[in-house]
C-alpha cells in the first residue's frame, strides 16, 4: 500500500503534493512506488513506466508487493500478481 501521506495527497489533491511528499521516504523501494503511482494519477504514464520500471529492475524480488499495488492501482490486474 502507498504511504498515508501519499494516498491522502492523491485523495484530496493536489497531486503535485504526493510526489514532494513521496520525495521524502528514505527507502528507494517506496519511493519508487509511489513515485509511479503518484505520476500516474495525473496522467504522466510515461514517468510512471520509467518509476515502475526502475521498481523492477532493482528490487523485483524483495518488493514484489509494491510492484503489485502499482499495477493494482493502475488497474492492470493481469501484471499484479
């Protein structure tokens, strides 16, 4: 699941404020995860792909479940298992 502060930034807007909030997490993993999902609620797909796929490159088996919520939240239910 995406970080509190991140879900309420996409949730109440501005979406601007989730990515400088997703700035913040200290792990790489996280903030990967939500940079992807923070830039595709506002329709930058491409620096979504770009996020989600440095996501995988580095970390596609010790964060298999934020590679998931990624896909889940972009509502690509075949690539989130």
């Amino acid at each position: 699941m995406v970080s509190l502060g991140v879900s309420v930034y996409l949730a109440q807007g501005p979406v601007q404020d989730a990515v400088v909030e997703i700035e913040r997490e200290r792990m790489a993993a996280l903030r990967l995860q939500g940079q992807a999902v923070a830039y595709y609620a506002p329709g930058r797909k491409k620096d979504s792909d770009t996020a989600l796929s440095e996501l995988i490159a580095k970390y596609q088996t010790s964060a298999a479940f934020q590679i998931g919520d990624v896909y889940a939240f972009r509502k690509e239910p075949r690539q989130s298992i």
